[in-house]
C-alpha cells in the first residue's frame, strides 16, 4: 500500500521520498532510503524487544535507538512539508520509533504530520484490549494511548474509527476515515491505450458502460442500440455506448457512419457515444479487446444477421451480461445464457426497460459500478487525502 500511494503521487507531480526499514524500489522518480533502525526491533535487536515489551524496562538502550532514529528523521525530513507515517506509531513494533518521532514533531511544528492507521496494537476485533494485563511499561502507554499533538489522524474504516477515537480519547471531527483502494489500471492489466481514454471520457463514472464490439457495418444494426441509448439516458444520464470496430473502405460503409453521427446528433448523444476507431490507427488487439470487457456493465451485439457470434463466447468468458438479437445462431451458440431481444419486434424503449430491469436488480452489475466508482486508489487519494494537505 505504502508504494502504491507513493506512485500516485508522483503521477500527480509530488517529489516523494520514502523510508523504510526493509525493501527496495527501481522506480527512478521515487527517492528511496532503506533504514534498518524503522523496522520492528525483533529484527535487528531481539533482546532489547525483550526487555522493552515482555521486561517492561524502558533504559539507555531504548534512548540510544531512539536517538539514532531522531538524527535519522533529522537527516531526511528536514527538507520535507508533508510526512505521513503508515502504521508505525499505534504499533509495539519499535517503540523507540514512536518517542523519537514525538520529539522530533516537537521540533518541527511547521511541518504537516499524517499518521494512517491500518491498526492499533491495543484494538483487537473492534474491541480495546485489557490495558492494564497487556501494557508493560508506563511510557508504552504514554505513547500509544496519547494522541500525537499537531498530527492529524487517518483510519482506513468507519469500523476502526470507532475503536480508535475511543482508545485515544479523540473527537471524531479529528479523525479522518480514507478506506483503502486498487490501483484498476495495473491489478485488472488495463492496457494504457484504453486507460488514456477511459480517464479522458470519465469512463469509470459511466454506468451503465456499454460495449458494443462490431465493425461499423450495416448489418451490426448499431442505430437500434442508439435508440437503446436514447432511452436508457432518461434513467442513466451517464450513460455510455462504446463501440470498438472500423469503418470498411466501401463507399456505402462510409455512408452508414456518416448516417450513425447524424443521428447520434440529432438526438444530442454525442458525448455518450464513444467510437474507438477515432482513437487508434488499427483494429483492437484481443488484450485490449479484454480490458474493455472487464471495465463494462453491458454488452449489445443485435446483428441484423451473423454466421456466427465470437461476442457472445467473450462476454460470458468475461462474466458480462450480454443482450443480443434473437437469431437462430445465437440460439446455437448461447443457449439459455443469455439475454435475447427481437429488434424486429421490440421497441427501443421496451427493450431499454428490459436492459434498466436486469442492471438495477442484477447484484454482480451493480457492485461491479460501486467498485470501479469507489475503489480506484488514485481517485481517492486525490479527493480525500490531497485536501488535507
């Protein structure tokens, strides 16, 4: 978590500096100090972990740490405005750590101190511990039970929140609650390609986000997904329609797109239709083709007529629904799978309210739009962690 938030940041244009007390790091823009002195002192120093968290005994061992960590944090946070320490100073870990950072946010006032809370070495199942069975030294409880002065706090839950502001005895105004997140672009392998225009449209506010991977050709019948469109927009105002496929060179191709766009329009949608072969000087490759799978809620594919269908094998490899015309084909290759909509017979608005019915009731879509709207790391560093500095 520690590097996905300091990669974020020096996408948004920070100069970030991290120190750790085990790791490494290759990313060039990501000045990075390994200290041993910050790792948990069962590591380096067994015995003094001992006397210090079993022994109760707090003596010049403890302060010649704590003193080497202080020049540390002297050394190579002088020149720093914003600090945020990740889990280090509500842990048993390296209690030498803590005194010396007290001190040292003593000296440095001016400077902006954030401490994320993952956990509290006294918080176990939302409940605080027995303090008074499991504290071993006067100055453990001191600093781990007294909130840090100037410092503001950041938990990863409501949940935790609760525990914490009760331990530490904090307002709850004091105590900020930014939940944890993904980097989507590399966890679900989304191409940069499509990444560049999922960010440029918004793409991952969209819903429903309908993908539609058809050459433009008259067949594909994709003016019948635009009147789709149309309707589903009165309900869905962010609502999106990609589709993936080129233009054929024949003349009456070209009339066909150029009838799409007038009609696109006409019915003011140009903002919700998204035509990639604007985009990109070739035709999708199959990885890309993926990605858009995994980002969508939906797939149209009502084919005036087809041989055959490979969307209807990659939607369900994909474990996106999938609404297509009713052809006897598709009957073959998607059996009771899917969802068959008769465009001969079917208005658009019917078909809209068929297509609104399955994604408002359907629990997979559904948290599928609240984790790409709610999960996306950078999103949230960028609307809750940014302001506080």
């Amino acid at each position: 978590m520690l590097r996905e938030h300091a990669i974020v940041f020096t996408e948004l244009g920070y100069e970030v500096t991290v120190l750790t007390g085990s790791g490494e790091e290759k990313n060039p823009k990501i000045k990075f100090f390994v200290l041993p002195e910050f790792q948990s002192v069962l590591n380096f120093n067994p015995s003094l972990q001992k006397k210090i968290l079993e022994d109760g005994k707090i003596d010049e061992d403890f302060y010649q740490l704590a003193k080497i960590i202080e020049d540390h944090l002297e050394q190579y946070l002088k020149n720093q405005e914003i600090i945020i320490v990740h889990n280090m100073l509500t842990i048993v870990r390296n209690l030498p750590f803590v005194y010396a950072f007290r001190n040292f946010i003593k000296k440095h006032p001016e400077k902006k101190y954030i401490t994320w809370v993952h956990d509290h070495s006294y918080i176990h199942e939302q409940k605080i511990k027995d303090l008074d069975r499991i504290i071993n030294s006067k100055l453990e409880r001191e600093l781990l039970t007294n909130p840090l002065a100037g410092v503001t706090y950041v938990t990863i839950s409501e949940v935790f929140k609760k525990a914490l502001i009760q331990l530490l005895r904090l307002q709850a105004d004091k105590v900020s609650v930014i939940l944890n997140g993904i980097n989507l672009k590399r966890f679900l392998e989304i191409d940069k390609v499509i990444w560049n225009i999922v960010e440029k449209y918004k793409l991952l506010n969209a819903f429903p986000l309908i993908l539609q991977p058809v050459n433009l050709l008259g067949r594909k019948n994709i003016e019948y997904s635009i009147d789709i469109l149309n309707q589903l927009r009165k309900d869905f105002p962010l609502v999106r329609l990609i589709i993936t496929g080129n233009p054929s060179r024949h003349r009456s191709t070209e009339e066909y797109l150029k009838n799409l766009k007038n009609k696109i329009k006409s019915l003011n949608l140009d903002s919700c239709v998204i035509f990639f072969h604007e985009f990109l000087s070739q035709s999708l490759d199959e990885s890309a083709l993926h990605d858009l799978y995994v980002l969508s809620d939906v797939v149209f594919y009502f084919s005036k007529s087809e041989n055959f269908g490979l969307p209807l094998l990659e939607a369900e490899l994909s474990k996106i629904p999938i609404f297509v015309s009713n052809l006897e084909v598709f009957h073959e290759i998607g059996k009771d799978y899917i969802m068959y909509i008769d465009y001969k017979t079917t208005s658009a608005a019917s078909a809209a309210e068929m297509i609104k019915s399955y994604i408002t009731t359907s629990k997979l879509t559904q948290g599928h739009y609240f984790a790409r709207t709610n999960s996306d790391l950078k999103t949230i560093l960028t609307q809750k962690l940014i302001p506080l500095f």
